[in-house]
C-alpha cells in the first residue's frame, strides 16, 4: 500500500470514529438551547434586550414579572396560543414584555386580562367567537393557578 492510500484509510476510520461524538455533542448543545429558549423569563428578557434593554437589567425585569412561575405561565400563554385563534407565542410574548417593561401585573387567568391582551396585540376587539374561547381559556388557566 501506498502513503495515500493509508492516509485515506485512516482518515475515513477517523471520521467514522468521531462521527456519532460530535452529534451526540451537538444533539446536547440543541437540547440546551431549547430549554432555554423555552422559558418565558428568558424570552422576555430577550425581547426586552433586543429593544435596547441592558441585559442584565432585562433579565432583572423579567424575573420580576415572572417570579418563580415560569413553567405555569408557559402553560397558560400554551393554552391561549392553542384555543384562541389568531393569537401567536410571539406576540403573546411580545405583549407580556411591554407589561413587564411598565411593572404591570399580568394574569392569563382573567378574562378582562385576556380580552384586554387580545385587543391590544389585534388593535380590535375580540368578536364573539373568540370571546368563548378566552372565557374557555381564563376557566382553564384559573384551575392551573389554584
């Protein structure tokens, strides 16, 4: 055998060797990034970061707001994504950054919370259709609350 073809034959092995590692890491490297994109704390503060927010003063505004409800309040903005129409994970994300940028208390557990964040978000009022469904939604997300 020849230099060239031992350079590619232990080439080839190496590759094959270190394949399934480097996936394995970056299946790991993945599944971080998504659980950390999943948390509603980080994702407002990351909004609110993009808006031109120090980053630890977002971080700081967002944990505020959430305190220490993330995976609840994940379930209800789900929950609101999910039955009523129209309404996206970002803009539901969008709309509770601002009220965390203003201090305000947001409950997805209210009706009047509910309309009022649709309104806001469609520049319109909620027509009877999706009135039923954040009534649904509130009933629902109260019984995650208490």
């Amino acid at each position: 055998m020849n230099k060239q073809n031992i350079l590619r034959i232990t080439l080839f092995v190496s590759v094959l060797a270190f394949n399934p590692a480097v996936a394995q890491t970056r299946n790991q490297l993945s599944n971080i990034q998504t659980q950390q994109s999943n948390s509603v704390t980080a994702s407002i503060a990351n909004i609110l970061h993009k808006r031109g927010l120090d980053e630890d003063a977002a971080q700081e505004i967002s944990a505020q707001m959430v305190e220490d409800k993330d995976e609840t309040l994940l379930a209800m903005i789900e929950n609101v994504v999910k039955s009523c129409e129209g309404l996206t994970h970002k803009e539901v994300l969008e709309y509770l950054s601002t009220e965390a940028l203003h201090r305000k208390e947001v409950k997805l557990n209210s009706y009047a919370q509910l309309t009022h964040m649709f309104s806001k978000i469609k520049q319109r009022s909620p027509d009877k259709e999706t009135r039923k469904q954040l009534s649904r939604v509130a009933n629902y997300n109260s019984r995650l609350v208490g």
